[in-house]
C-alpha cells in the first residue's frame, strides 16, 4: 500500500509552504487520498526534495518566531524526557515491524515449502511457485529519493510532533520545549485559553490518540472521570508522539467572550518621528484571547478611554502591541498621560476584521496608512496558520516617512516566495489610485480574499470599487480605523 502523509507533514518534509502545496492539489499537479499526499506523487512534483531542503521552512520558522517576543523556557530542542520517550516509541514500532516482517518471511518461505510439495502432483505450479519465489525475495533497501524522503520523515518524528485537532480537523507542529497550548497558538488556532499557566482548566483538552507528558505542574484539579476519559491541560503537557486532540476551537469573532484585564504599560517606544509603539503586558494569570485584526478598549481612568487595533499576533496573549499616532486629536492627550508600569483597564476584545475562516485563496491585504497596525496582526496571523495560496500586501501612504515599518514587510517578502510588498506613495485620488494598482497586479479580483483597512471615506470607496469589479461581498472585509484608534 503506498505511503500517505497529511497535507502539513508533506510540506514540511519538501521544506516549502502549506499554502503552496495546496495550490499544487488544487491544479491537479498533486492528487490526494482522503486528504493526503502519496509519497510517490510527492517526489513528482518535487523530484529535488532531498534531506537538506528546507529553506522555504527555516525563513517561516523564523518569520512566526520573531512575530512573538522570546521567552526564556523556548528551545530548539526537546526536553530529555521527550526525546527519550520519543525514541522508546520509535523502538516499539521498529519492533513491531521487524517481528511483522518476521512473520510475513516465515509465512512466504511455509507457502513456497507447500507449493514445492504440490508441483510433484502437479507440474502446471511450477509458473506459479517461480512468480511466488521471485516476488519473496529479501528487499534490497537502497538510497532513494523515496527512501530518504521517508528516512527525513523518521527523522522529524523525533524532532517535531504532529497534532491533528477534531472536530476542526486543523493541525499543527510540536517543536522543541513548547506546551501544546504555545505550539497551537503559535500555529495560528483560536483555541479556548485564559490563564496559559495551569490555574483555570479552559484549555482543557482530551487525548484521542498519542502520548503526552507533563512539563510543568498545574493547580487546577482534572476529576477522576476527566482522568479517566483522557483529558489534560494543554497549557501543561506536550507531545510525545504523534497526537488526535479534541478540544473546542473559536471559528468567528463572536465566539471569543469580551474579557476585563488589568495591564500594564511595558514599553513606550517611537516607531517614527509620529508613531509610538505602546506594548502592553497582562499579568500571567489572565492573558488576552482575541483574534488577529480585532480592537480592545483602554481605560486610563473613567472618562479616559480609547478604542485601538491590536497590531500584534494572537499567538501571544499577554504581550499586546498597538501603533498610535501622537499628532492625531483622539490618541494625542491619550498617550501623553502613559507612562511605564502604569496600570490599564483593557476590554475587549472587540471588531469582526478578521481572517475569513479556513480560506486558502490567495489574499490582497490594503492598509490605508494607519491601517497597517491591524493589517500587520493579520498577515503575521495568516503566515502562522500557512494555508493561504499568496499574499499581495498595499501600504498606501502619502510621504515615504508612513511606511513606518517598510523593512518588517520587505523582510516578509524575501522570506516568503508567495508574498508581494507594494508600498505606495499616492497624493491624488487615493482610493481610485490604489485599487486601480490592485486590479493591474490581480486581474482576476474574483479568486482573491480582500482585506481593507484605514479611514472610513477611503475604505468605503474601495468597497464600492471593489464591488464594481466584481469581487463579491462575502470576500471583502472592511476595518476603519484612524491614527491607532478604531474609527
């Protein structure tokens, strides 16, 4: 029986993108077996896949991990205990197989016994006990772009676990130290979390299938029953083998609850000479759920308030980041009044700009000057789940000084095959100017996701555009925001 892999092992193992590999299933270039890849039809499309092939892999792996500040507990490798229960696991199979194939030799050389016997009766066997004895004949493994590819998978199994999620169907890797729940998160899934530290139970998931172990303690109490019926913190374990989890994830913005966290002020540092970059930190009991593109409400103290566009991914919850202008009137008094350590009632989170659900078409992401902070969230955001096809990213400003964050975007872009950075300089007609640009880059405005986001008039106009160039509603999502602040 041929070999079959998921979709997201298959791309890892050729070192290129989920997104890129699924537009090859799509064209027909690669066929799939209830939804995996044949080895064989792997090596097809790409027949230069070989062990050290993993560049397009590495420059993501580095894109998703700069997109989250570093925490002191990550490291390349996995934990002793891990690496030791992973190989004992890989023994076990290794056993398996060789008592396996123990068996189907003692099996082939009694038929071959029972077929010599019965040609003294009947010599027309004689065809056939050739055929049974040239078919059983020892297999001679030998270093092929088939063997080695499944040689590097091995290999993977070791470094990395794999976990599929139901009733999502969603998977992700376990690399190195990270808990199931960091791994998931970092992957881009909204799963159910509060305090990420083992205190609340909300990530509580059950193991279906694989092996987990505990790397660190936790205080809240799984019952007997819970026990029984395989559930764990995910904040709390990580895999040793190869997982099947169940555990509820959020689909739309409105399955997230708005939650009240009291943070503080981090860091205060300018981005240009007209934008502060404000980080925010919860504490580590109570982090924030959101969805990337999404807006919370900060309160200083009661008549002081303002709503602004998360510009950080979700993949971290309790480092919150947002891009304010000073010079606008609505932030100005606002940022003035931060200083470090300062306490802030956070509420939120709020807004419904976010990805489109499992959408793996190819995407055009429109930030309107200002409107890049939530864009930024969204592109990192969309990086981390690898499914979307290509990005082409529209940062339209009207000085070269607002593309603020020009070389976090080129980095995306040289990192990235399937990624196009267009920064746009545009006085006159900005709307008009800029979908018009849109249009001559994707034609074929129909088969892309769009998402828009900047000041209500600009954003309105290419809407109507939009619209008007056939790209229907459903594939168009719209924020509003202006000067760090939601319109």
């Amino acid at each position: 029986m041929a070999q079959l892999l998921s979709v997201s092992r298959a791309a890892r193992l050729v070192g290129t993108t989920r997104g890129t590999l699924q537009h090859k299933i799509r064209n027909g270039e690669i066929t799939t077996f209830e939804g995996k890849v044949k080895v064989t039809d792997l090596l097809r499309a790409y027949p230069q896949a070989s062990l050290e092939d993993n560049t397009t892999l590495e420059r993501m792996q580095t894109i998703k991990a700069e997109a989250r500040p570093r925490r002191h507990y990550e490291e390349t490798l996995p934990s002793p205990e891990v690496l030791t229960n992973r190989l004992t696991e890989l023994a076990k199979q290794l056993i398996c197989t060789r008592n396996e194939l123990q068996h189907q030799h003692d099996f082939n050389q009694q038929l071959l016994d029972k077929l010599s016997q019965l040609m003294e009766q009947n010599p027309e066997l004689q065809t056939l006990y050739k055929w049974v004895q040239q078919q059983t004949q020892p297999y001679q493994c030998e270093a092929t772009p088939k063997n080695q590819l499944l040689a590097k998978d091995t290999f993977l199994r070791i470094m990395a676990a794999h976990v599929k999620m139901l009733p999502s169907g969603h998977e992700f890797f376990v690399e190195g130290s990270s808990s199931l729940l960091e791994a998931a998160l970092q992957a881009g899934l909204a799963l159910n979390y509060g305090c990420s530290s083992g205190n609340c139970g909300a990530c509580k998931a059950r193991v279906v299938s694989g092996e987990v172990w505990k790397v660190r303690e936790h205080d809240y109490v799984l019952s007997e029953a819970e026990k029984n019926m395989g559930y764990m913190l995910m904040c709390s374990h990580t895999a040793v083998t190869d997982l099947v989890l169940e555990a509820s994830e959020a689909h739309h913005a409105n399955e997230i609850p708005e939650q009240e966290i009291q943070v503080r002020v981090k860091k205060l540092d300018s981005l240009s000479d007209d934008i502060v970059l404000l980080q925010l930190q919860t504490p580590r009991t109570q982090t924030l759920r959101f969805m990337a593109g999404q807006c919370v409400k900060l309160s200083i103290e009661e008549g002081k308030s303002a709503k602004f566009a998360l510009a950080s991914c979700p993949c971290d919850g309790r480092n919150l980041q947002f891009h304010i202008r000073k010079q606008n009137n609505a932030t100005a008094k606002f940022i003035q009044q931060l200083n470090i350590q300062q306490p802030i009632m956070l509420e939120g989170p709020k807004g419904e700009f976010v990805l489109g659900e499992d959408d793996s078409r190819p995407a055009v992401f429109i930030a309107y000057a200002d409107g890049f902070a939530p864009i930024k969230s969204l592109v990192e955001h969309a990086i981390s789940i690898d499914i979307i096809e290509s990005f082409h990213f529209f940062w339209v400003c009207q000085q070269q000084e607002g593309h603020y964050l020009s070389n976090l975007c080129r980095s995306w872009a040289d990192a990235l095959d399937n990624f196009h950075y267009h920064p746009l300089i545009i006085q006159d007609n900005i709307a008009e100017t800029t979908i018009n640009k849109v249009l001559a880059e994707c034609p074929n405005i129909e088969d892309y996701q769009v998402y828009v986001a900047g000041i209500p008039n600009l954003t309105e106009t290419s809407k109507q555009l939009l619209q008007h160039s056939g790209l229907a509603d459903e594939q168009m999502h719209i924020g509003q925001f202006e000067g760090g602040c939601i319109s």
